[in-house]
C-alpha cells in the first residue's frame, strides 16, 4: 500500500487534538503541574498565542503524522497502539531539551516530567489506534 500522506496528516491532527483537549482538561481541574505546550512553543519563537497554538497543531498534523507512518515499520511493539506510544515517547525524549523539561534542567520536576510524558504517551498511542483504523485498516487484536 502506498504511503497515505493525507490520512497521515489527519491522524496526527486527531491525535492532537487529543493531546490538546487532555492539556485543557488539566488546565481546567488543575490537579496536575500545568504544563502548557502552546506556549512552550510561545517561548521558543518570539510569536503570539495564536500562532503558537497553530504552530503546535501543525507539528502534530503535518511533521508528526507523516513522521509516524514512516518510521512505523521499525517501531517496536506488536499492535499499532503499542508502535504508537514508542513513538509519544521517542518524541518526548527529543522534545524534551527543547522545550526545558529535559532531565536534569532547573524546570523538570517529576510532576512536571511526569506531565509531559502522559501528554506525548497520549498523543502516540492515539496516534497509533487511529493509523490502525484509518489508514492500514488494521484494527487492534491484542
């Protein structure tokens, strides 16, 4: 099957809008360190709110997607879920310099730490469920 550039593209507009809407949850309930990756993005780049939250739905959507289904096949993990969270966790490992909540820097708590890895866990798991689903037709068996 050929690569799908824009079912890899709308998945990783799902699967971050998933991440957004779970950021705003603990925004809202504020039982968790609030760690906001829209202005982390903010920080980064001298740019408003509203650019950094497009910015941060265009990595998602138009890097992450299609990075994903490329590098799927070398992923471990036996369902697509599994390849999916290897994956949120590989890009939290290469996020995590960038945006200061790397190990070992003033900023990483663990809760903080903590935060940011439920974030991108969330994002590749869903990133990978919906990769089974619409763009494989591979639904999960395990």
């Amino acid at each position: 099957m050929p690569f799908q550039i824009g079912r890899a593209i709308f998945c990783g507009f799902l699967a971050t809008s998933a991440l957004t809407t779970i950021m705003l949850a603990n925004w809202i309930s504020g039982l968790l360190p609030q760690i906001d990756l829209v202005r982390v993005l903010q920080g980064l780049f001298p740019i408003n709110p509203a650019i950094g939250f497009a910015t941060h739905v265009l990595i998602g959507s138009l890097l992450l997607g299609p990075i994903f289904g490329l590098v799927k096949g070398i992923l471990p993990g036996s369902t697509n879920t599994v390849k999916g969270i290897a994956f949120g966790l590989m890009v939290w490992l290469a996020c995590s310099p960038v945006t200061g909540y790397a190990l070992l820097t003033e900023r990483a708590t663990i809760g903080a730490m903590l935060v940011t890895v439920v974030y991108f866990v969330a994002f590749g798991a869903t990133l990978g469920w919906l990769w089974g689903e619409l763009v494989t037709n591979e639904p999960e068996t395990e």
